[in-house]
C-alpha cells in the first residue's frame, strides 16, 4: 500500500496557526493544540518548549479515542466534549471532525463557559482547514526524504553489527 | 497517514508493534531508546500495570535529520497484546503507517501468535486499513529460549505475506534494529 500523506502547505499551517492564537486569545486560554486522533499533532499554540508536545499528543489523542469508543460502546450518539477537571487547571476536548481533535488547556480562574464558547465559534472555522488539506498518496518530493531517513537507520544498523537476522 | 509538513520541513510516520502480550513489543522500544542517542530517540512514554504489561499503549518519537535540512520522525506505538485489551488495542492501529508483528518463539505461544495475528488483520479492517498492503515486517522473538518453534513453522503459520522476518532477542538488541530499519524501508516505500 503507499502511504497516504497529509499534505501541510504553507498556507494550512498559517491558517491552523492563525485559527489557534485567535482561539487562545478569546478563550484566554494558556495553550491549545490540534491533533489528529492517530496522535500527531497539526498545530499547536502557547505550548512551553519545556513540554514535549508529542508525547502530550500521544496521550491526548488516545484519551479522546478511548473515550469516544467508550461512548459508541454505550451507545451515545453525537459524542463531541470531554472535559477534565484539575485544582488548578482544566483540559476541554472538542471534536473538529471526524479525525481530529482540539484541545484547550486552561486555569480554574477561567471560566469553561467562556472556553466553550469560543471553541464553539472556532470549530466551523478549524474544520473548514482541516477539510482543505490535501490528502495525496505520495507527498511531493518528500519519499526521498523517508527513503534518506530509512537509510539513516540501516546505518545505525551496520554500526551496532548485531548478528542474526534473516528474511 | 504519514504527515508532510512543509514549511517546517518534516515527515512523521506512525509504526506499531503488534503482537501477543509479553512476546516482546516493549523490549524492542526499550533497546531503542536505551541505544539511540537523545537527539534521536524522545521521552519513552510507558503506561503499563503492575505487573509490566502494557497496558494502553507505549510510545518512542524518533527523529532523523537528513543531510538536506528534512527532518524525518517515527512514532514508534505498542499495542496491548492481552486480549482482554481488544477494544483499546485497535486505536492504537488508527492512521497506522507500518507495522511490526512481534512473535513469541516459544512453542507454548504458538496458538498466541496466531491468535493474535487474527486480532491485526480484524484490527486493521476495523481501522479500514489494508492487512493486504499495509507496510509489515516480522520479528520472530525469544529465539534465545529453549523448547522453540522453528522460524519455517512460524513463517509458514504467520506469514502468508512472505514480507522480511528477523530472528530476536529484543532484550539483547539482536534483530531489533534489523527490524527498525526493515519497517522504515517499507513505510517510506523502499520496497
């Protein structure tokens, strides 16, 4: 099977960004991020460099995806929001589309009312983006890359010498 | 679906490490985070029980940096091979860009292996991937351990693909990088 490639140009990326620090703005929120429900992320806002943001998405992609299915499992239809309640801050999921997810994190003295709110009036907007990016079997020119990458791996390979393989 | 973003230059692909529990999926992470330097290998995320079995998913971000300024990632997943797992298990497989099936040598597992073997491909049709096509490589483990399978009874139970098989022993590195590199050949369309 080729692989299929979510294709982020230029103008997605400035769009999601830009969609994002509005939201954060509004909402006054201390960071959000857009994922896709494999768990990588597409975009993200106000993330400290002091966290590592894929591992983040990791998480916050299986947590929805568990959740969701939870939902199906129990028959609960329309399943959209989580929200998870800290002392001192709080994490509220909404779904964009079918794959992917925005997530806001933000402190108890916000209101969720005014985070809902304005996730609500961004949503159309992010999956509207989202919708626009191209789906391709073969990104443009980046095989070479991945093929480069899967070189770099055999090299550590011929390095470490372990014995053994077949196939 | 391997993502290409391009102003920031960067691919990602998503592998996953499939198999019956305790066959050996975390092992092979663990060698690769233990051996790859930090500017290659990120944080390993673990979530496992008490009893050191997985038990949503672990997780290794890898990161290769190509002469021409691209940088290549790997998101290396387990799955949770219990098979009280199966409903969590096959998230893990959503957006799946190659996989690895990692089986237990010994003869005791042989019906686990092919059990679970079953569980990827009803997985993978749930996820609507294509067991068929989907990139896959096979890693026949523990082959340290007395009372085995032979690799040719395993291949001919596991592989009706004929995809590259390697011999391990995850916990002493043997095969696993065999196996690391055999994946990202076939995710990144080597083969």
């Amino acid at each position: 099977m080729p692989t299929n490639f979510l294709e982020l140009k230029t103008a997605d990326v400035e769009l999601l960004d830009s969609e994002l620090r509005t939201l954060c703005a509004r909402a006054g929120a201390e960071a959000v991020v857009l994922l896709d429900l494999s768990g990588a992320v597409l975009s993200f806002h106000r993330i400290p460099e002091s966290i590592d943001v894929l591992m983040y998405a990791a998480l916050l992609a299986s947590n929805f995806a568990a959740t969701e299915e939870l939902s199906k499992k129990l028959g609960v239809t329309d399943f959209r929001v989580i929200y998870h309640e800290g002392k001192k801050q709080n994490l509220y999921f909404d779904k964009v589309s079918d794959e992917t997810v925005l997530v806001v994190l933000f402190k108890d003295s916000n209101a969720l009312g005014r985070v809902r709110l304005f996730c609500e009036k961004s949503i159309p907007e992010l999956a509207r983006a989202v919708e626009g990016i191209t789906k391709s079997p073969e990104a443009a020119g980046a095989m070479t890359q991945g093929r480069d990458a899967a070189d770099s791996i055999r090299q550590i390979v011929e390095s470490l010498k372990t014995p053994k393989s077949g196939g | 679906m391997a993502i290409h973003n391009e102003p920031a230059r960067e691919l990602t692909y998503k592998i996953a490490y499939h198999g019956p529990g305790m066959s050996g999926k975390t092992t092979n992470l663990r060698f690769i985070y233990n051996t790859l330097p930090g500017r290659q290998a990120g944080k390993m995320l673990v979530l496992d029980t008490a009893v050191e079995r997985t038990l949503y998913f672990d997780f290794l971000p890898l990161v290769f940096s190509i002469p021409d300024g691209y940088k290549v990632r790997f998101h290396l997943y387990t799955v949770p091979g219990q098979s009280y797992y199966d409903a969590s298990r096959k998230l893990i497989l959503r957006g799946v860009d190659g996989v690895v099936f990692v089986a237990d040598s010994r003869s005791q597992r042989f019906q686990d292996n092919v059990e679970s073997m079953e569980h990827l491909k009803k997985d993978l049709s749930e996820m609507l991937l294509d067991y068929g096509t989907i990139p896959l490589v096979m890693q026949y483990n523990k082959r340290d351990m007395r009372d085995v399978t032979p690799v040719a009874e395993l291949d001919a139970a596991l592989n009706d693909r004929k995809v590259p098989f390697f011999e391990s022993v995850a916990v002493d590195g043997v095969g696993v990088f065999e196996t690391l590199s055999a994946i990202a050949d076939a995710a990144c369309g080597k083969r």
